[in-house]
C-alpha cells in the first residue's frame, strides 16, 4: 500500500521517526502540546474499491456518475441548441438582415459606440458557439472504430480561437502523418483550419456588421415635371441665336442667354511652362507618355470651375441660387469640358433640400444626359501684317490617340494679315466662329482664337490659334448635396451640384461613337455665347482671353513649340473654347417651370399656375427621377468592411445551422471531454503507453504527436486513451457504444 497511498494521512496513528535511536538522539514521548488532536475519522470501501473518508458520519467526498461518451436524444439536443448556439445564430442572423435590408438611425451616433460591449459579448458566444462543434467532430475522431487519429489532432479543439496551432507541430504532425488516412485527413484539415479561421474572423464580422456607419442612407424617389420635354432640354442641334446677355434676371424668364455665367470661366486652371497641369501623349489606346518611352495608365485629372447660377423657380419671384460644377480635362486627346445642364440642377436643388433633416445632410442624384464638348487647337501665330500663310485648322475636334500630331487642313476665306489688321484697329481679342471650314468629321463647328496684346518672347508677333470642336449629350449621375445647422431656427443649403465622372470617361467615349452623337452646333447660336456685353464696349470673348495668363502655352518662343515640351497645343484656348460651348449648350432649354410635386392622379403641382377651374395641377412634359437620400448613420452594404463581414457571418450561420440539424436528425449530443481538464482526467485513467516515454517535462518530436490514439473500452464500462501501436499487448477493446455510460 505504500507505493499507493499513505496511511498515515487516514488513520491517526502516533508519529515516529524513521530512524529510532539513530546516533545521540533519544527517542521522547510526544506531548499534546507537540501533535494536536486529529478528529476521528472512518473510512469505508464503496462498491467500485474507492476509500470514502467519513468525519462524524458525513461523507466528505462524492463520486462521479457514469456518463455516456454519445448520447442519443433529440431533447439534450434541442437543449444544447439552446444553451450554446441559438442566441449567438440569432444575432447574427439579425445583423445579416439588418444590413442587407438597410436600416437607418439617423445623425446622431454617440450611443451606438456600447455597441462595442455587444460585440465582444456576440464574439465570446459565437467562439463557444463553434468550440462546441469542433468538440464534437474530436469525439467523433477519437471513437470511431475505422481508424485511430494523430495524437496531436485530440488537441485542436482546444484551440478554436487560436491561429497558431495551425502552424503548431501538433497540426504538422497530424497533416503529415503517413498513417492518418487521405479521407480523414483531408476532412480533418479542411474543417479544423476553416473552424479555427471562421472563429477568428467572427469577432471583427460582428463588431462590423453591428456598428452603424456613416453612409448615404437611400430614402425615396422624387418625381418633379418639367414643362419642357426631353428634345427641349437636351437638342440634338442649336441652330437658333440664344437670347441677348442681361445683367439682371427678369421675373418673367429663368434664363436669358447661354453666355451667362462666362465671368466665372475666368478661374480655367492655366497651362505652363511648369507644367501645373498634368498632361502627356497618348501613344496607345489607355496610356499616356511622358515623352521619354515610359507610359502611365491614367488619365489626366478633371479639374473643377465652380459656376454660380441663378434660376426662378417660380412666378412669385422666388429665386433659387445654386453652383454647378464645370469640370476641364487637358486630354491627350483633346481638351474636354463637361457640365450640369441648369434645369437638372435646379431638380437637384429642390429634391436635395426636401431631403435634409434637422440634423442631417440631406442628398439627391440623378442619371442624366449632361453635355460634353471636345476641343482640338492649334497655334497659328501671326508674324506681322505681311504674313501670308494659310490658316491651318484641324481636322477633327477629338483624335483617336493623341493630338499632338494631329492632321491639319488650310483655310483660306480668312488670312492672317485680316486678322494682325483686326486687332491693330480694334485692340480687342476674338473668338470668330467658322463654319465653311472642310473638316474631315460632320458636324464640327471652327473658332478662330485670337489673342488682345502681342507676344513679346524672342519676337513679337500675335498669338492666334484654330480650334475644331463639338458636344454630344451623354449620361452621367449628378448630385447636390443640401446641409442643415443644428439648433438652428433655420435650414442653410450649400448646394453645389457635382457630376461623377471619371479621369478616364474619355475611353467610355471613343471618336467614332462621339462623331455618330455630336450635337450640330451653328455659328449663329456660337456667336450668342462670346456676345457683346451690353454695359461695356467690350465682347465676352475679349474679356475672357485679356484674362488669360500669357505663359510660354499661349505665348511660346518665337511662335512656336519646342519639341521638347509635353503641351505642343494652345491648351488655354482649348479649354476656354470647350467651357464656353458646354456653358452655353447647359442654358440650351432657356425659360423653364419646374413642378412642386406628384398628386395622386398622376398630374402635377405647379407654382402659381392656376386654371379656370382653379386648379394647380397639369400634366408635365418631361419626369425627372430623383434618389435622395441622407447623411447619417445606418447599416447597410456600403463599404468594402461590411461586405466582408456580411459574408462571414453567413458562413458562420450555416455551419452552425449544419450541425444543429445534424444533432436533431441524428440525436447524437454528448459534452465528453469538452474542457482540458476532462481530456486530463481521460489520460490519467489511461495506463501508461512506451509511446509517450521521456514526455513528462515537455514533447520535442513532432513524430511523438503522429502516433495515432483513440479512446477505447477496456474493462466494463471503463475507457483508456489508448495508442494503435499499444493496441497488440491490450487484447480485448471494444469501441465506444452510443448511449452506453462510462466511468
């Protein structure tokens, strides 16, 4: 009995030394003083040879119920359904749905931050959610009767919400060992890596999936009439002069004249010498060269004019002021200007300012055809009053790879020494609109370009230069944006309307598909956007170009480029040619009403436009569609992060809606060895196996964890971990039985 216990912590016998006169010691009577008094204790053998140990007749240990290793019973099932799976399931699930159907909260957000707490808690329940699973594939490793597993495998259940036991020697070993069969250990790999990383990547799904972002939360459509149709607002030919330029809108018109707003294209962002503006040469098909072999593969930016308009919105002289954004590209290619047509931005206006709350950005967009004008210059300087040479225009407004050489084509019905006359006697730049000019594409309308001052940069000579250029009509989304001031007694809009148009919108645009669109534009109708202005003995077109920076673009060395430099075009005429015609072709619907909404007959609201029978609804000419939306808090779709989540959480949910299934249909529940400590208590009741000899202190050899093991019956109702190559000396095993108790 010694190697097995020792009496002397049962039974209160008197304490002697180990050695009995032993040397000068003398053996002494203990007194009461040296050992206290032990209580009395009773021992008593149950019927399984455990010693239960009794002080004053109550038994101060208990023994542990058999337990069955798989049980068989759908209502422990549906229990541990409960009690592991359904609130984490349910959660999810809710957060699947809530940011697919798009839930708003609105523009305040300091209370979703504890939604943090919330998180962490669904991540601990989701992570126990999955060991749970993963504990049940491990039972069924260690008891099926095919085939024993990796030593290093019983592990891994353990380590649900670690990474690292992926490159662990416990996983090398189990993924490595040559005995573990193909079958199994394909299964083995791909669902315990895939549980490990799916537990992993809960956490940050559910704290994703939980918080509301800051979003564009999509509320309604708004349908607003117009009294024009569509072929009024966007023609596909101006032939017709635009009305005269006034200083002052009258109450009766929106829209006087396409000239206006040409004060504000004096912010054209310049061209220089230093190259501010990127610019390049198109070689090939969506690239561009830097002029030294080496290509980039984006287009040049779009740079922004903000543009202030005013329209009336009603006849109750209410008018509503709002700025729309023209946007210049310096394109290899061609110089492109683009803009919102006025009407739209003035739908804009309205259904944005709908849309904002007290405090909330409110939003509206609207796909729609905006106006796109493309131009191509090139220099032709005016030497002196004797230069005789032909003007060259060229051939097309918009080149198929790049416009630095692109083809040119002589004209003769205006001379250069017309032109040097012109402006010694008028002093006054021009922009001379031409329409007899043989262009190699149809409807493509000629400016000539010429500069106020003398050039005075080596020699002097006058800077002038031919353009080719055209419009098209093409869709693109708009949106304006409308801003409230909290606490405010009052909403304040800053509404600016903006295209979403891309650098490279030209590729989506090619020639050929630009040419067959163009818009046919007619000298009569050019003329009215560089028209006299009415209090000053000057042109549009003369003020603009006076406000032109003379650099080394407009003004280069002896008039003419060197071969070196990237812009070997009139760049700043190209621009201002292209934003002039892109303005004007935006005020190409002139006066216009714009409804205040739907009624329920499919008629609409209008401002102060009354019938006989008293009534304010008519049907509109043209509906225009708007999406708005608002600025706030929401969950949703947007955004890479949730996309990501959304995903994992699914994943999440069918795997445990898997097993779930699995359990119920089959009855198979059991929480054997769910914990270290149960796997322990397994091994300790296990007899000792050579496999783990020398393993007290730590393992070293990753071969120690591809031994296979299982977990077997040995005696009755008895089970040992036991180790196939063990399995020889230890006759009589039996497999693990489904609603069998074990000790």
């Amino acid at each position: 009995m010694g190697s097995h216990g020792d009496y002397d912590a049962l039974i209160p016998l008197r304490d002697f030394p180990s050695g009995m006169n032993q040397g000068n010691t003398t053996y002494k009577e203990p007194t009461p003083s040296d050992n206290p008094v032990l209580p009395i204790r009773r021992l008593s053998i149950d019927s399984s040879g455990s010693i239960r140990i009794n002080e004053d007749g109550k038994s101060t240990s208990t023994r542990e119920r058999r337990k069955p290793v798989i049980g068989r019973d759908r209502s422990v099932a549906l229990r541990y359904f409960v009690q592991f799976h359904l609130v984490p399931l349910a959660v999810a699930a809710l957060l699947i749905v809530l940011n697919l159907q798009s839930w708003f909260l609105g523009g305040e957000s300091q209370w979703t931050n504890l939604l943090q707490f919330a998180a962490k808690l669904h991540e601990i329940l989701m992570q126990i959610s999955i060991a749970t699973v993963m504990i049940a594939y491990q039972q069924y490793l260690l008891t099926q009767s095919t085939s024993a597993v990796p030593f290093g495998a019983i592990f891994s259940a353990y380590y649900a919400t670690q990474v690292g036991y992926l490159w662990s020697p416990e996983f090398r070993a189990s993924v490595t060992t040559p005995r573990f069969p193909l079958l199994l250990k394909s299964t083995f790999v791909l669902f315990v890596a895939g549980s490990i990383l799916l537990a992993s990547g809960v956490g940050p799904a559910s704290a994703i999936a939980m918080l509301p972002r800051l979003v564009s939360y999509p509320l309604r459509e708004i349908e607003l009439g117009m009294d024009h149709a569509y072929g009024d607002i966007f023609p596909t030919a101006l032939t017709q002069p635009g009305a005269p330029l006034e200083l002052k809108i009258a109450i009766e018109v929106n829209e006087q004249s396409p000239a206006i707003g040409w004060e504000y294209l004096r912010n054209l962002p310049s061209i220089g010498q230093d190259q501010a503006t990127l610019v390049g040469i198109q070689s090939v098909p969506h690239s561009l060269g830097n002029g030294y072999g080496e290509y980039v593969s984006e287009m040049p930016p779009l740079y922004p004019v903000d543009l202030q308009t005013t329209v009336l919105e009603n006849y109750e002289n209410y008018h509503d002021t709002f700025t729309r954004t023209l946007y210049v590209q310096y394109a290899p290619n061609a110089t492109v200007a683009t803009v919102q047509q006025v009407p739209v931005a003035a739908g804009l206006s309205m259904a944005a300012s709908s849309s904002s709350g007290v405090s909330y950005s409110g939003e509206a967009r609207i796909n729609i055809a905006h106006p796109f004008v493309s131009s191509i210059c090139v220099l032709n300087a005016i030497m002196n009053e004797n230069d005789t040479r032909p003007l060259q225009f060229p051939a097309t407004f918009l080149n198929a790879t790049d416009a630095s050489g692109v083809d040119t084509i002589s004209y003769t019905n205006i001379t250069r020494s017309q032109l040097w006359t012109q402006s010694q006697d008028q002093g006054q730049g021009q922009i001379i609109w031409v329409e007899d000019a043989s262009f190699s594409t149809e409807r493509t309308l000629g400016a000539i370009v010429v500069q106020p001052d003398l050039c005075d940069n080596g020699q002097k000579y006058l800077s002038a230069s031919t353009c080719a250029v055209s419009g098209l009509w093409a869709n693109i989304t708009s949106r304006m944006s409308a801003s409230s001031l909290i606490n405010a007694s009052t909403i304040q809009f800053g509404n600016r309307a903006e295209s979403l148009v891309s650098s490279d919108f030209l590729n989506t645009l090619p020639a050929a598909s630009w040419q067959a669109n163009a818009v046919s534009l007619s000298k009569e109708w050019a003329n009215s956007i560089t028209t006299q202005l009415s209090n000053q003995n000057r042109t549009v077109a003369d003020n603009l170009l006076r406000s032109l920076l003379l650099t080394e673009n407009i003004c280069p060395v002896n008039g003419s480029y060197p071969l070196y430099l990237l812009s070997s075009r009139p760049m700043m005429h190209e621009a201002l040619i292209s934003a002039l015609v892109a303005n004007g072709m935006s005020h190409a619907t002139g006066p216009f009403q714009i409804s205040k909404y739907r009624q329920n007959n499919g008629d609409f609201q209008w401002f102060n436009w009354t019938y006989a029978d008293n009534h304010e609804d008519k049907p509109a000419a043209l509906i225009l569609t708007f999406q708005v939306s608002v600025v706030g808090y929401a969950w949703s779709m947007d955004g890479t992060a949730i996309k990501i989540a959304v995903p994992i959480l699914i994943i999440y949910c069918l795997y445990v809606v898997s097993y779930v299934a699995y359990t119920l249909v089959t009855g198979n529940t059991s929480s054997a060895w769910n914990t270290i400590a149960s796997l322990m208590a397994l091994a300790f009741n296990s007899r000792p196996s050579n496999v783990l000899e020398n393993t007290s202190v730590r393992i070293s050899k990753t071969d120690t964890f591809r031994n296979l093991v299982s977990v077997r019956e040995v005696d009755e109702r008895r089970l040992e971990m036991v180790f196939q190559r063990d399995e020889q000396d230890r006759g009589g095993l039996r497999r693990v039985r489904a609603g069998t108790a074990y000790s």
